[in-house]
C-alpha cells in the first residue's frame, strides 16, 4: 500500500471543486517534498480557495463540506484512517 499511487479524489468524488481537489493531492503526496512545509501553509491555501470559491463559507462549514465528500467516496477508495476525528481538548 506505501508503494501504491495516491487515488484521485476528484475522480473518487467528481463533485469536489477541481482546485481543492489539487490541494487534498498535494497534502497527500507520497514524496514529502512536495506536500506542504506546514500545516499554516495548507490553511492558506484552503482559506484562499475557500474566499475564491465561495465567499460567504466559513471554517466550519469548509470542514463539513470537506466531510461530506470523503462520506461519499467509494467503499474502500480511501484508507480507514484517511480522516481521523481530531482528540477533544
């Protein structure tokens, strides 16, 4: 599985915005090179798609969409721990 390729979101979930689907890619990139140097890196990029594409979303609705979309990726399309429910503080 570490040697597989990284499955195309877009083409797991073709309603997912093109340009997210970029992002969730190179968040995933096997090749640690390419992946963001940081998680405030990859929260700029989400937050200027997310201002592009629809301006009136906030945090929260962002994280439900985002949610929603992997609910509905093909059984078995994404690893069991792809999204993991953060701890509660």
């Amino acid at each position: 599985m570490r040697d597989e390729p990284i499955a195309n979101v877009c083409a797991l979930v073709p309603e997912l915005p093109v340009e997210l689907g970029r992002i969730v890619a190179r968040a995933l990139d096997r090749d640690q090179s390419k992946r963001y140097p940081s998680c405030g890196a990859l929260a700029a990029d989400l937050e200027a798609w997310l201002k592009e594409a629809a301006p009136h979303f906030d945090a929260a609705q962002l994280a439900n969409y985002v949610q929603g979309m992997v609910q509905q990726a093909p059984q078995g399309a994404l690893p069991q721990n792809a999204i993991a429910t953060p701890p509660l503080i």
